[in-house]
C-alpha cells in the first residue's frame, strides 16, 4: 500500500440528508453509525475525525445534543440512574434531541 491509500478518510455527516430529499432506511442506520462514533469518540476524550455538513443551525443542534448526552452518561456513571443529576440531564437532553429533531429533520437515534 503507497501512502496515499492509508491516508484515513474522516467520517462525514449530512445534516440536511432529509431537507434533501436523500432519505431512505439505509440512509438514516449510516447516519446513527456516524453518529454513535463520534460520540464515542467525545466520550472517551478524543477529536472525532469527523466533517459536518448542515446549516449553522443544524450543525449548533447537533454539537449541543451531543454535549447533553455526554453530560448525562456522565451523571449516570458519577450518580446512578435514580440520582436527581441524572434524572435532570435525562430532561435536558430530551429537550435537546428534541430541539435536534424539529432542527434537522432526523430522529435522534440513541433514545
């Protein structure tokens, strides 16, 4: 193999598949595959090798779900799942995968 084919390719998702019209089952099990990889990656510290496609609002949905799933995996694992932390990140995120939802289109696949 030369160089140039192990060069990682990063991971790229579309935000606006559906406001495309680009939307079947197959579409939407890629995109909560890209999705579940980043936020392995942001849980576990590290930069996702990942481009965004989307509008800024899209994009601003995204990362801040994202960031209330980390907090509340976080609290789960710190408090338990009866804690109150966690019950009130539990409703933070709701909101925010709601929010994510009515933003982009597409279901927010780790409910």
């Amino acid at each position: 193999m030369n160089s140039a084919e192990q060069e990682l390719v990063p991971v790229v998702i579309d935000l606006g598949t559906k406001r495309k019209g680009n939307i079947d089952e197959s579409a939407l099990t890629q995109l909560g595959a890209q999705l579940g990889y980043a936020l392995k990656q942001i849980m576990i510290g590290a930069q996702p090798f990942m481009s965004v496609k989307g509008t800024p609002k899209e994009i601003e949905a995204l990362m801040a779900t994202f960031g209330m799933e980390k907090r509340h995996v976080e609290d789960l694992l710190r408090y338990g799942p009866n804690s109150s932390q966690a019950k009130n990140s539990l409703r933070n995120l709701n909101s925010g995968a709601a929010h994510f939802e009515r933003t982009t289109g597409l279901k927010w696949p780790f409910k």
